[in-house]
C-alpha cells in the first residue's frame, strides 16, 4: 500500500513541478509582450528627429521593441 502511495505521490509531484514550470514560461512570455509594449509605445511617442538622435528610425520601432538585447547597428555596450 505504500508503495501505490509513493508512486501515485511522485507522479503528483512531478505533475505539479511541470505545471509549475509552465505557468513560470507562461508569466515570462507574458512580462516580455508587455515589456515589448511599453517599450513601442515610448519609441512612438518620439519625433523622426528624436529617432534620429538615438539612431533609429519608425521602421525600426517594432525591432527595436522586440530585441532589446541586441544594438540594430551591431554596437553592444558595456555594463
């Protein structure tokens, strides 16, 4: 009887760990799409000549907003 017990545990265990795997992708993936939000809609509230001045363009806006991490012209800073 313990035996079943330990079993039907585990998996319960093991269950719960791989949802709690997934709700944790799920709320990151949720962060990063409002992150990309915020971040567009701050890039559109800027002029052409703002744009410029941190040298982007409009049609940029949308990668810019979606790879954060990487410099559109291949510049990485140093933190």
């Amino acid at each position: 009887m313990s035996t079943t017990y330990g079993t039907i545990g585990l998996r319960q265990t093991f269950a719960s760990r791989k949802f709690v795997a997934l709700f944790e992708r799920l709320w990151v993936a949720l962060r990063e799409r409002h992150e990309r939000r915020r971040v567009r809609a701050a890039l559109s509230e800027l002029s052409d000549c703002e744009l410029m001045d941190i040298g982007t363009t409009r049609g940029e806006i949308e990668y810019v907003a979606s790879n954060r991490a990487k410099d559109p012209r291949g510049i990485w800073s140093v933190d």
